[in-house]
C-alpha cells in the first residue's frame, strides 16, 4: 500500500468513526423521552465547555439561562462527556429526591454502585485493620476541614456585622455569665447563637455542589423521567439563595431563624448544608456541637477586632469547600475574667 492510499484509508475510517458516534449520540438522545429541558450540547463532549470555575456558579448561571424570568429551572438534563447528569436547583426537585413525597425514585446511591434502599448486612470480619485505618482517615477527612471552614466563616460574618457579635455575647453573658466557661450542655439555651451557625452553613456551605448521587432505577422527577445511572449534581448553594424562600437571601441575617417567641425554628428544610438522602453527612450532630461550642468559647472568651486595615475580605476562595479567599486573620484581646479565671488556676 503506498502513502497516499493509506492516508485516504485512514481518513476514510476517522470518518466511518465520527458518523458511527453521531449515530450513537443522536439514537441515545431521542431515547430521552420527556427529559428536563437540556442546552444544546457538542458530540462526545457534551454540555462539558458549558462548565466553568467556580463550579457552583457555572451551574447557577446555566440554570438561571434555562429559567423563566428570574427563576432559575429547577432541573436541568446535562451530559457531561459520557455520563449522564441532572442539575438540580429548586428545593422542591431536591426534596423530591431526597424521598419526601411519594413519587420519589426513593433509591440513591454513589457513583459506580453501593448500598441501595435496604442497607446491606456487613460480615464483622470485613473490618480488617485496614478498613479502620480507611474509615478513620474519611471521618479525619470530611470532619475537620468543613467544620474548621464553617467555624471561620461564622467568625468572618461576626467581626462584619458588630450587632450580631453583640448579641451573641449579651445572650452568652446573661445566660452563663463569667463565673464559668460554657459547656456542650449549654448550646441549647443559645438561640441566637445556634442561629448564627445556621445562617453561616446556609451562606457558606462547605458542600456547594452535592455530586456523589446517582438515581439507581428509571423514574419522574418533577414530571421529567430520569434514566437509571444518571448522576445528580445538587446546587446547595444556589437552593440556599432561592428568593422565594429567603427574604434577602445575600444577608447576613441570623434572625431569620427565629420565631416571635424568641426560639429557633425548625426551618431546616429548605437548607441541605448537611447532604440529603442515604448519603447524608453522617458527621451532622457532631458538626453542629463542635461549631457552636467554639465559636460560643471564642466569642466568651476574648474581645475581637480586624486589627489593621480594618477590614474582613468576605470574597469566596476556589475549592470544593469554599474556603474564603484571604484566610481570617483577627485580633484578639482575652477578657478581664479569662484573665482572673486563668490566675486563680495556676
Ligand atoms: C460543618 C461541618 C460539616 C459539613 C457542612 C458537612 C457536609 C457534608 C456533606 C454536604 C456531605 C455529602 C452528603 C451527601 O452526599 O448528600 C458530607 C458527607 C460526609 N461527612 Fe460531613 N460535613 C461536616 C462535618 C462532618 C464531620 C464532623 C464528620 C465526621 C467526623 C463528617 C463525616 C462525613 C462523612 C463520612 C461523609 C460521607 C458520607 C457518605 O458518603 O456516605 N462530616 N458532609
């Protein structure tokens, strides 16, 4: 065979190729009777190039082009290369899936396999030294970074809004005084304080885009059918922001979270700082005690200042975790009985 053939036959196979793919492509398409609305997509990449940094607002800004006025859609079909995906962006599709009406798939599970709707019974010897060793680095893993970022993020929104630092101290010193230093025990009669920590997580969730879900059976969501394997990619933080659900949802406002009569409302549903579904965050209770407790020690404790400049940079940072873009750097002064408290100790 000389150059020239074998180049034409080459060409002629890259050609054979891309219309086989197109073919594939367009049958699997029209396969997606009644999907969610979708953007128009390229062969073999998908809806991937409509992807950009920082993710959770890519997916905003795509929502919001698929919505209606100014609400975004609350589902939307993408393919991202080979994998199929469903953005949700509404709080009710999420709840949907989540299992809590009764036309949800109800069955959830990660990428590639894993427990289904009955948790399956584990043989005690399948936790060899290994397993443990893996099982302690996932809790070291997804437990201290999300909870030390929440911690400074709740600090942040403190030092920039006085009133709110105010008001958590006041609601410290009347309820614990200075005699002692506040326990676990305490958080619950710290309303204000717990409310804090709410509107940090629903601000600045550390999960902004919940990706480890996949539906595991055909089914309907939101009167669109979602096929077996496709991987749901949750907007928490847009969920977080929706304008029908919040009132000012950039504020910072703790009050928010209660009622009339002073005491925090159960007005979690609309949030999923934790997860939602099978997968839930395992770490929730723990997370929530471990963040109070210190950001109520520190505010106790010690007089808080931005020090030089003046000024708490509330910009987002890149990552997956959203870590703010300059960490918080603050001043602290420990208060006068700290100062005693540590005295009579030594
Ligand atoms: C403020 C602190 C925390 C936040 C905001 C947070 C948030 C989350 C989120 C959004 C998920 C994914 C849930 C889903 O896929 O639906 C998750 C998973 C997980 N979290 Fe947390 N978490 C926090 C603290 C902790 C702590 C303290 C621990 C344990 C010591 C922990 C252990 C885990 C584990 C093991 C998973 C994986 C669960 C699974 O895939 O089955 N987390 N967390």
């Amino acid at each position: 065979m000389d150059v020239a053939s074998g180049d034409a036959t080459l060409l002629l196979l890259a050609v054979v190729s891309l219309l086989i793919t197109a073919a594939v492509w367009s049958n699997r398409r029209r396969k997606d009777v009644n999907a969610a609305p979708s953007p128009p997509s390229r062969p073999l990449l998908g809806h991937l190039h409509l992807l950009g940094k920082p993710l959770h607002r890519s997916l905003a800004a795509l929502a919001a082009a698929h919505g209606s006025g100014s609400s975004p859609t609350p589902l939307l079909f993408l393919r991202l290369g080979s994998r199929r995906a469903l953005l949700v962006s509404g709080h009710a599709a999420a709840e949907e899936w989540q299992g809590a009406t009764p036309s949800s798939p109800a069955s959830w599970t990660t990428n590639g396999g894993g427990s289904g709707a009955t948790p399956a019974k584990i043989d005690p010897e399948f936790y060899t030294d290994t397993v443990i060793k893996g099982i302690v680095m996932i809790l070291l893993s997804a437990g201290t970074d999300t909870s030390a970022l929440t911690t400074e993020w709740a600090m942040a929104f403190l030092l920039t809004h006085p009133e709110a630092m105010s008001k958590v101290r006041a609601e410290l010193d009347t309820n614990i005084g200075t005699k002692r230093l506040v326990e676990e025990s305490d958080i619950t009669n710290l309303p204000y304080l717990q409310c804090v920590v709410k509107e940090t997580l629903r601000l600045c969730l550390v999960g902004l885009v919940i990706p480890a879900h996949e539906a595991m059976e055909d089914c309907t969501v939101g009167g669109y059918q979602v096929r077996r394997g496709t991987m749901i990619l949750m907007n928490a933080w847009l969920i977080h922001r929706d304008p029908k659900l919040w009132e000012a949802p950039e504020e910072f406002r703790p009050e928010r979270f209660l009622d009339t009569a002073g005491v925090v409302t159960a007005v979690t549903a609309p949030m999923l700082p934790f997860g939602l579904g099978q997968r839930r965050c395992p770490g929730e209770g723990l997370a929530m005690r471990l963040v109070s407790l210190t950001l109520a020690a520190l505010v106790q404790c010690f007089e808080w200042d931005v020090g030089e400049g003046g000024v708490v940079d509330m910009d987002e940072g890149v990552g997956l975790t959203m870590p703010m873009a300059t960490p918080l750097s603050a001043v602290c002064r420990p208060r006068k009985f700290v100062e005693s408290m540590l005295s009579a100790s030594t």
